[in-house]
C-alpha cells in the first residue's frame, strides 16, 4: 500500500495516516508540561479541587492541537474559548496562551482554501473575548495591555505562517514546471529520434531498393551472355553476390529502424555520396566554410556515405542556425579502419547551442551514428560560444556496382 504524503501548506514529510497520531503525541505533551507544575502535593481539599480543575482546562486548551491539521480555524476557536474560561475562573494562564499562537501559525499554515481573514478575525476576537473576561479580576490597563500583547503575537505568529505557505507554494509550482518542461523535453527528444529513424529508414530502404534493382538486372544479364561467354557469365554472378551481401547488411540496419509507411510509395530518390561533399559544402555562399580531406578516400557502403553526409549536413545546419557569419571547419580524415569527421565553428551572433543543451538535430546524427557502429562527442570548445562535432565512423565495406 502506497502512503501519500499531506499535501502543501500541511507538514511536508509526515504521512497522512501518521498525523493524527503525531498531532496527539504533541497534545499530551504539552499538557502534562502544563500539568505538571500545578499538580504539587496541597494540604487541603480545596487545593485538590482547583488542581483538579487546572487539570480539566488545561486539557481544554490543549486538547485541540490533536485536530489541528483536519479543523484548523476550529481548533484556534477552541483554544481561545478555552484560555477565555481559564482567565474567567481566575486560574493563572501562564504559558497557555502559547498553545494559541501555536494554533494561530498552524491554522494558517493548514488552511487549504480557507480564507485568512477568517483566521484574523477569530484570533482577533477570541482576544477580544478574553479582554472581556479579564475584567473580572483585573483593571483596564491590564486588560489593555493584554489585549494588545496577545494580539500582536497572534498577528505575527500568522503573518509568518503565511509567508511559510506561500514560500511553499512557490517551491511547489516550481517543482511542477520543472517536471513538466522535463516531460515535454523528453517528448520532443523521443518525436526527434523517431522522425529520424523515419528518415533513415526511408533512405535505407531506397539503398536496398537500389541494390535489388542490380541483383535483378544482372541476374538477367547472367542468365543471356552465361552460355556463350561463360566469363561474362561468372562475372555478373560476382556482382550479384557482393551487391546482394551489401544489401543484407543495409537490410540489418533497416530492421533496427521504423519505417513510415505512409511514405511507402513515395518515389525513392537517389541517396547522396561521399562524392557530393564537396557541392553540400559550396552550396551555401553565406557560409564561410573550409572543407579539408585527409588520407585515401575507402571504399564504403552506401549506408555510411549517407551517415557521412548528414553528419556534414547537420553540422553545416546547426552552425549557420545558431552561430551565423562564423567560419566553419570541416575535417574529414579517412584511414582504413576508420572515417574520423571534426567540425569546429567560432562564435557568432548567438551561442552554438544554449547552455549546452543538445537540440533534435544532433539528436538525430547520434542515431545515425550508433546505427552505423560509431561515436560521438559534442559540445562547446570555448566559453565565447565555439562548438565541436567529433564523430569517428567504422569502415563498411560496399560492394555495389554500378550498371
């Protein structure tokens, strides 16, 4: 069984079920602090009668904290009423009063939807009350001065408890904005990763699609040349083979992916090459960028061109969006195991990206990379707002003929 916890403007850490018990633990308390110094040893009956009746207002006054949280304005009422028979009866109320001011801070701290005026105005005329019955016993200027004691404690005693429960509320809504810009950051993070699995599957597809297409030309070709020339033969047979083991491994990749399938009949186009870098880098004239390759350019699958090329893609995207008019750096080192890709671009006009706080795009070639095999690792070079993109990609050999 689950246990909630009390809501704001109640206690904070004590559990619903253990209040009432809590709340009377400090009742009983109280009281025998109270009780204690008027139930000395008295010589006399009349003695025992007053300690007796000590003993009945003070669990009067007290008696009450037990219900503070459920009743608040009624257990002040109550006390008040209480400390008011206590000055009647000409009993010495030394201390008591603070179970009121106690109860006064409580009832406003638990008030919920409770208005506070009507809190004021029992605690300013349970005072008044007690004024009243003061006059009993007492002359005016002590009255007054009580009247004026008790009432401004009441009032600060409230206006503090107030200030509490609204600090709490501020904590509280806080709290709830911050969970809920989690939630709707963590949705647009998931929208992000499954639109670009959409759109790396669609392209995945038009690879695959593209290699059955020379499976199936080329086994046509087999089938007419293969007995007059047995050669020509045997090799269109070895491009079917190492075209139809690449598109096993493109067709790997597409299962780890969803697929949109209201873009199943949309007409596949061809998928860009590491030999179309060079014309993404020039197409933007506003982009002062510098393209250099390293080492000899490896024979890869159709798949990691296309990574190659939206990681350049993105990088481009995101440097001209969050730092326009800087210059770009692109990097790309190939070795034989390994195409290593590094983009760094200055400061522009605004930071590359705010508080470091990965947007969709990046999101986007992070899952590009991990379904290609590699890594990555972003973020800002220099506290004026420079950014690096480090990818490192693992050579997959493709074995795609052209016709």
């Amino acid at each position: 069984m689950s246990v909630g916890l009390t809501p704001i403007g109640a206690h904070r850490w004590t559990p619903r079920w253990a209040a009432p018990y809590v709340d009377g633990v400090i009742a009983v308390s109280v009281g025998v602090l109270f009780v204690i110094p008027r139930v000395s040893v008295a010589p006399g009956a009349d003695d025992r009668a007053w300690d007796a009746l000590s003993v009945a207002l003070i669990a009067c006054v007290v008696a009450p904290i037990a219900w503070r949280r459920r009743w608040p304005t009624g257990a002040l009422a109550a006390t008040i009423l209480a400390n008011t028979m206590v000055i009647a009866v000409g009993e010495p109320e030394t201390g008591l009063a603070l179970v009121g001011y106690f109860l006064a801070f409580s009832a406003t701290l638990h008030r919920q939807d409770r208005p506070l005026a009507a809190i004021v105005a029992v605690a300013v005329g349970g005072v008044a009350l007690q004024a009243l019955a003061g006059l009993i016993d007492g002359t005016i200027q002590q009255v007054g001065s009580t009247l004026i004691t008790d009432s401004v404690a009441l009032l600060v005693a409230i206006v503090i408890s107030d200030n509490v429960l609204r600090r709490r509320e501020r904590v509280a809504d806080a709290e709830s904005r911050a969970v809920l810009l989690t939630r709707e950051h963590e949705l647009e993070k998931r929208a992000a990763i499954t639109d670009e699995r959409t759109r790396i599957a669609r392209e995945l597809h038009d690879i695959v699609a593209h290699s059955v297409s020379i499976i199936v030309l080329q086994s046509g070709a087999a089938q007419r040349v293969v007995h007059r020339s047995p050669d020509e033969g045997a090799a269109a047979l070895r491009i079917i083979e190492q075209t139809a083991r690449s598109a096993m491994t493109e067709l790997r990749s597409l299962l780890d992916v969803l697929r949109d399938e209201g873009d199943a009949g949309s007409i596949a186009s061809p998928q860009p090459t590491l030999d179309q870098l060079p014309a993404l880098i020039g197409a933007d004239p506003d982009l002062d960028v510098t393209f250099v390759e390293t080492g000899a350019r490896p024979e890869v699958s159709a798949h990691t061109a296309l990574t190659v090329y939206r990681i350049v893609q993105e990088a481009m995207t995101n440097a001209r969006k969050h730092s326009p008019g800087a210059p770009v750096m692109v990097n790309i080192d190939y070795t034989t195991r390994d195409i290593v890709i590094d983009v760094a671009n200055r400061a522009g006009a605004q930071s590359a990206i705010a508080g470091g706080r990965v947007g969709h795009g990046l999101i986007g070639v992070r899952e590009r990379i991990a379904l290609a095999g590699g890594a990555m690792r972003a973020g800002p070079s220099d506290s004026a707002g420079g950014w690096t993109l480090h990818c490192t990609l693992p050579v997959k050999v493709g074995a795609e003929t052209p016709l």
